[in-house]
C-alpha cells in the first residue's frame, strides 16, 4: 500500500479560499476596512437619509418683523437633530421613527375653564389663509440652540376663540399619546402623555406660537406636526409637540419634565444663563447650524436672558425670585 | 473627524455625537472585560483569560478618548472648567474618580509589573476595576434626562456580573476545602 506523505508546505483542500471569495477579495477586505471605521467611529447621524425639504406642501404665510440678526440653521439640522422622547431619546430617532405617526384627520379637544369646550378639527382652530412667519431663537435645555424659521400664528388667537373665564389662570397641554404609533413610550422615561403648561398671561404674550410649520412648509412629523407651541424664551421642552388636548385650568398644571425631576426642571423653565442646570451650566450655548465643518462644531455663544426675548416678557416676571420659580 | 473635518458625518452636533459613543463604547468594554471570567467559568474555555488584561487596556483607552473629548471639545481643554465641573457635578465626579481608579490598573498592566507587585497584590490592586466599573455605570445613569433604559440595561449586566463573582467567593469561603 502506497502512503502518501505530503509534502510540509501543503494544504487540505478544504482550507482553500473558495472561488468566489477569492474574485470578490478586494470587496472583502473594503468591508473589513469599513467595519473597522464603524469600530473607530461614531456612526453617521441620519442627516443623509432624510426626506428633502420638497417633499412636503408648501404654505402660504406672511412675513413679520420676528427675525433675529443671527442665520437660521439648515432644515437638516431642524428635522434630523431633535428631542421626540416619544419616537426614542436618541436625537436621530424622531426623524427616524415620526413618519409613523397619523397626523390627519386631527382633533383638538378643548377642556375646562372656557365658554366653548368641545373636539375640534384641527382646520377650525388655524386659520390657514392667515398663517405667518416668525424666525425665533430655540435654545434647548442641554445647551444647544438652533434659529428656526416657524409658520403659524399666535396662540393668544386661537385661545381666544374658546373665550377662557375669568378661572382661567393657566393652561395646559397635551401631546397625542398614539402608544401603537410611539415606540418610545413602552417604556415610561417620562409620564406619558407629554404635559405642558403655560400662566395664562403667559400664553395671551403675542410671543407665544402655535406652529402648523416650518421653513414654508408643513412641520414634518418629527417636528411635532401637526400642531406644536413654540414659546422661544423658554426651554424647548416647553414648546410642547403634537398637541391633541388644550385644557384651561385654576391651579397651575402638572407638566412631565418637573414631574420627572421637578429639582432640575421648573414649571416656568425661562431661559436664564445665570440659573445653572443642577448637571450642566446655562451660561453659553452651543450653536447648531448654519455654519458646519470643524468651525460648526465649536461654535458657543454665550446664552441671553429670556433667550434674547428680555423686551417682549421681562415684565411677565417682574417681582418674581427667577432662580427660586425657575 | 478631527483630521478630516467632515464634522457633517456625525451628524450635526459632531462633539455630542462624539463623546457619547466614546462613552458608551468605554462603558461597554469595560463590561465585556468584566464578562470574560463568568464566560470562562461557563465554557471552561481557560484560554480566554489571555484576553483579559488587553480588553482592559482597550476600555481604558476608550476612557482616556471619551475623558479628552469631554476635555478638549466640551471645556477647550480649560482646567479650571474641569475643577469647577468636577466638585459641582456629581456625574462629573463619578466619571473623573472612575478614570482615578482605572489609571494605576493600566499603568500596571505589564508582565513586569506583575512579577513586581507579585501575583497576589497585583490581583489584590487590580480588583479596583469593579468599583471603577460601579461608578462609571451610576456616571451614565446620573447623566441620562428622565428615566432611561439603557443605563439601566448596563447597570443589570454590571449588576449579573460581579454578582457572579460574589456568588462564586461565598461558595469557595463557606465549603472550605471544595
């Protein structure tokens, strides 16, 4: 019997790279290189795969004199980096996650201390052939702040036609809680559904905004469509996404965040850079868009008090210990 | 990024983006590196213990990368900034004596340091990686707005553990000779 002794350089057979791998080895190794950049680095934010600002309907709104001196951020910064806890806490999800919301046909149901409650359709409460814009400064509590060109109209407005009595001293809001469309609230990080609350002096400021849109066109879903307050002096998680439930009340209201943690988060929550987040300081900013780059990426200002609205609602305050009703 | 300057491609708060995944990576091979014993212990597969000590050295460096980030892209490398965030804020605090307790364990991690501190003290030092691994899990969870799941899922993971080792010590120190 013949024994064949192999020779010390070989190799079994079925150690041999298999043919196709050996023609596809330089996409192999490409891959490698790509998995190893994914190991090194942060994985790409999901700017790249959002919906062009086209694809949503344009609207038709007037011009104001609300526009500050500062360049507003790209509609990539404003629909792809936000805060939707219902979608996810990562600043991506909403614009991930946000198309699943129904946010037609919408109805609003008014509550409370007013003449005229009941559900409304969302077409009665904004009248869409008077909408206007204002470019307002948005300055998040975690020390970020984006400049957003909104299209709506005055809260005041809408709030009026619902004729709240004289036991109207606040307000307070309510985000829809669709839990089927809302992957994020399985889980309670905050009490669902989303609350906010406004003094009623508060809301009647002509600042005060409901937005229908931004940069000309219907808000996208992750941006709160299709109705959200925008209050630009406070903190942005006061401009409540969203709102399906508008309820006049006596007392001042529960709101989620100071339900969560009323140490960190106050009912007032103005934007003031001597009042320190227990975690974080509010003395500066960063600023988000328009400039990108590395230059972007720094970018700080320091943060005006009542986020540079001081003249518009200073006197909402006066007398007031800001640091203690902060 | 630094290199490149295409800030763009981690999305447009890049620094944020940064340090959060240099964070949450470090926490995570720490975990990993925690996870090797009860690995070895479940599979027999003795030879893993070689991996040990590198998977520490790489949460480590992982630390040191999320520690300069925060340093230099959050605080612009002010070091009074750092002081004033480091007695002021608690996560801070927790973060910074992590790193305090991770540091002597890599300066130590060579084959000559062991045969200098001798197997046993070596062991005996190198034992501060679980309150390191404890503080940097609270870090995250002290850090995180509302009430967050993940840093609750590091904190069960952690939690399994080092109850795995306690588990395994009250076995050995109850039948003596087993």
């Amino acid at each position: 019997m013949l024994i064949r002794r192999p020779p010390g350089y070989t190799i079994k057979e079925n150690a041999v790279t298999p043919r196709a791998a050996w023609l596809r080895r330089r996409e192999i190794l490409a891959g490698f290189a790509a998995a190893g950049g994914t190991l090194a680095l942060p994985r790409a934010g999901a700017t790249k795969s959002l919906p062009a600002m086209s694809n949503y309907p344009p609207l038709k709104a007037a011009k104001t004199a609300y526009s500050p001196s500062n360049p507003a951020a790209p509609w990539e910064a404003v629909t792809g980096y936000n805060n939707y806890y219902e979608f996810g806490t990562g600043k991506s999800d909403p614009a991930k996650k946000a198309h699943r919301l129904t946010t037609a046909p919408w109805t609003v149901s008014i509550e409370g201390e007013a003449e005229k409650t009941g559900t409304f359709a969302l077409e009665d409460l904004i009248d869409f052939n008077a909408l206007e814009e204002r470019i307002y400064r948005h300055r998040c509590v975690e020390a970020w702040s984006m400049v957003i060109p909104w299209v709506g109209v005055p809260l005041a407005q809408v709030l009026q036609k619902f004729a709240p009595n004289s036991r109207a001293r606040y307000v307070q809001f309510f985000t829809k809680w669709a839990r089927k469309e809302m992957p994020g609230t399985l889980w309670p990080v905050l009490k669902w559904p989303y609350r906010e609350g406004l003094r009623i002096d508060e809301a009647m400021n002509p600042l005060a905004f409901l937005a229908v849109g931004v940069y000309g066109r219907i808000l996208p879903n992750q941006n709160g469509a299709p109705l959200r307050l925008v209050v630009p002096w406070k903190y942005g998680y006061k401009s409540i996404k969203s709102i399906d439930r508008i309820v006049f009340t006596q007392d001042q209201p529960e709101t989620s965040w100071n339900m969560s943690n009323a140490r960190e988060y106050g009912f007032y929550s103005n934007v003031n850079p001597h009042v320190d987040h227990p975690r974080w300081s509010q003395a500066s900013e960063r600023v988000i868009g328009p400039q990108t780059g590395f230059r972007g990426a720094l970018a700080r200002r320091d943060t005006q008090m009542f986020n540079g609205y001081a003249d518009a609602v200073a006197s909402l305050y006066t007398g007031m210990d800001l640091k203690k009703n902060h | 990024m630094l290199l490149t300057g295409q800030a763009n491609d981690l999305g447009v708060n890049p620094i944020e983006t940064t340090n959060r995944f240099l964070g949450d990576t470090a926490l995570r091979v720490l975990l990993i590196t925690l996870a090797i014993t009860p690995v070895r212990d479940i599979t027999g597969y003795v030879p893993l213990t070689r991996f040990r000590r590198m998977a520490g050295l790489f949460a480590f460096f992982y630390v040191c990368a999320h520690l300069s980030s925060y340093l230099g892209l959050d605080l612009f490398f002010s070091l009074a900034k750092l002081w004033k965030d480091i007695v002021k804020r608690t996560y801070i605090t927790l973060g910074m004596s992590a790193f305090a307790l991770l540091l002597p364990l890599a300066l130590t991690s060579t084959n000559a340091a062991i045969r200098r501190l001798g197997p046993k003290r070596w062991t005996q030092l190198h034992a501060l990686i679980y309150p390191a691994a404890i503080l940097a899990v609270i870090h995250h969870i002290f850090m995180a707005k509302g009430f967050q799941l993940m840093p609750l899922i590091h904190a069960l993971i952690l939690a399994f553990l080092l109850g795995w080792r306690m588990v395994k010590w009250l076995r050995k120190n109850t039948h003596p000779g087993a």
